[in-house]
C-alpha cells in the first residue's frame, strides 16, 4: 500500500508539471485573477529547449538529493563499474536513454497536436507495460487489474478536451510522437524495474537525469533557438518549477517500481491527464464539461479498486 500511495504522490507531481508547462505554451488565467504565459510558442525546437533546461535544473538537485536520501550512492555507483555488473549499468543506460525519447517525444507530440489528446496517447503505455511484463516477468494481469486498466483509460479519453483540427503534417507528427513516447515509457519501466534488482531507486535516478542531461545537451545542436531576450528569467523560473515537480514524480515513481510491480504502477500512473485537467480547473479556471467530470470519478474509482486489492494482497501476504 505504501508503493502505491508514493506511485500516486508522483502522478500529481507531474500532474501539476503538465500545468505548468501549459502555462509556458499558452497564455492563462490562474486562479481567475490573473492573465499571464505564452512566453514561447509550443515548437518543435522549443519544446526540446524546455526539456534541456529542466534536466539541467534537475541533475544538480539530484546529485545532492541522492547522498541524502541514500548515503551509499558512490558505493553503489562504484560496484556498477565492477564486470559483474556492466550489463547492470548497460542496462541503466538503456533504461534513461528510452525514459529521454519518451520525453523529447512526448514534448514534441504536445508542440504538435493539443496537449490533452497528446498526454492521452502517451498514456496508452500501461497497456504495453502489462504486456510485457507478461513476457518478461510471467505477471499474467488479473481480471480485476484488466477492468481498472480500461476503467483508467476509458476515463482519461473522457476528460480529454474537444479535438481542434491541425494540419495533417503536424497531425501525423503529433500522434505518431505520442505513441512512440508511449512505447519508449513502457520500455524504460520494465528495464528500471529489472535493474531495481541489483541497484537502489536513488543511484538510479541519478544515472537517469545524467544520461539525459547528455542526450539533451547534444540536442541542443539540431534545433534553432527563438526566444524573446525579455521571456529568459520567465522561462528560467518556469522551468525551475518544472524541474522540481518532475524530480520528485520520477522519485516516487522509481521508488514505487522498486515497492510494487511496474504494470501496477503503470496503471496508477496513467491517471496524470485526469489530475491534469482537474489541476488545470482549479488554477487556470479551465471549465469541465460532463463527460470530464464523469471521467474524473472513473478513474478516481478505479484507482481505490486498485488500492484495496494491493491492501488485501500485502494483508494476505502478512498472514
């Protein structure tokens, strides 16, 4: 139950990342009193500048966090240089080069197409992490976990705004992201939570935003920055805000991979775009329609399902 409430602290932490982002992309209202953003439109190249920015911000944090949290990280650090252990590390690499193209994926799907019906697609993923970790680990999904899989999904569509019309390049471009962000996300959660079997959730998330610090910087060389000189300290804030929000979701995430089954977590997880809208209503004043408010109480109700049978399991497996 513990993994499952720290899984549950994460979504809304990227929950409230989403929010913020939005806000960087679009001018809003928050909390009705204010009209501020759109510091930058949401382009391709734009959308990749914000995410270096945010793994910048985010790297030192977590170098300091890490020895904190978990003061043996150097230790374990050290023993994945060992030969014993280089298919662990080869591993951990492949894990935060997947999780680094779900990312940049995922930020150019929303540059492309509306961010609801993007962060929709993406979390499609819990879908492709069940069936491999079928494959992989011999997790057949329950009946139980197969009907709040849909319950979470048939809630997200709901509460996705209205579809506005896009050019059929950015059309394709969108959607085709979005999915490869989907499967990319999948990916990097069965890797994590196989290398979770010989390193600690913390010495991994630091080799996760130091690969994509990396991976990041070097895209820095294919895009064209346009940013207005007077938007930078704006868009410094932002991201900073972002980058903190992001840290401590993949934390919780990477801690509850490590407490419960990662096609369990993937389930939680994808109620992000549920808790984004309603984030988005509470703060930027967005309205709901019926069919989102129904899709919020599916996805609420599915996720407590889910929450009492992790209770009865661990309850079962104390007795």
């Amino acid at each position: 139950m513990q993994g499952f409430l720290i899984v549950v602290l994460g979504s809304l932490c990227l929950a409230l990342q989403n929010v913020v982002l939005r806000v960087i992309f679009s001018e809003s209202t928050i909390l009705g009193q204010i009209s501020w953003g759109g510091l930058i439109p949401p382009t391709l190249s734009n959308s990749l500048l914000v995410l270096h920015m945010r793994t910048l911000l985010i790297l030192p944090a977590i170098a300091v966090l890490s020895y904190r949290l978990y003061p043996a990280t150097t230790q374990a650090l050290r023993q994945l240089l060992q030969p014993q252990q280089r298919s662990t590390l080869g591993l951990a690499i492949s894990s935060s080069s997947f999780l680094y193209l779900a990312l940049a994926l995922l930020f150019i799907a929303i540059a492309s197409i509306p961010a609801g019906v993007a962060t929709v697609l993406f979390f499609m993923h819990p879908i492709i992490t069940g069936l491999l970790a079928w494959k992989v680990f011999g997790h057949r999904p329950s009946r139980l976990r197969m009907g709040v899989t849909l319950g979470v999904l048939l809630g997200s569509v709901l509460v996705v705004p209205s579809f506005v019309d896009a050019p059929g390049s950015s059309l394709g471009l969108g959607v085709g992201a979005a999915l490869g962000a989907s499967v990319a996300y999948a990916v990097q959660g069965i890797q994590a939570q196989i290398c979770f079997r010989h390193i600690h959730p913390v010495p991994f998330t630091l080799i996760n935003f130091g690969v994509m610090a990396i991976l990041s910087t070097l895209s820095l060389g294919v895009i064209q920055i346009e940013v207005p000189a007077d938007q930078w300290g704006a868009l410094w804030w932002l991201s900073l805000i972002t980058a903190g929000l992001t840290l401590l979701g993949q934390l919780c995430y990477n801690i509850g991979i490590h407490l419960v089954r990662a096609a369990s977590m993937s389930i939680v997880a994808v109620s992000n775009p549920v808790l984004t809208v309603a984030i988005a209503w509470v703060v930027l004043q967005e309205s709901l329609q019926i069919r989102q408010t129904l899709g919020i109480v599916l996805v609420i109700a599915s996720i407590v399902t889910l929450g009492q049978e992790h209770r009865q399991n661990s309850n079962a497996s104390t007795t």
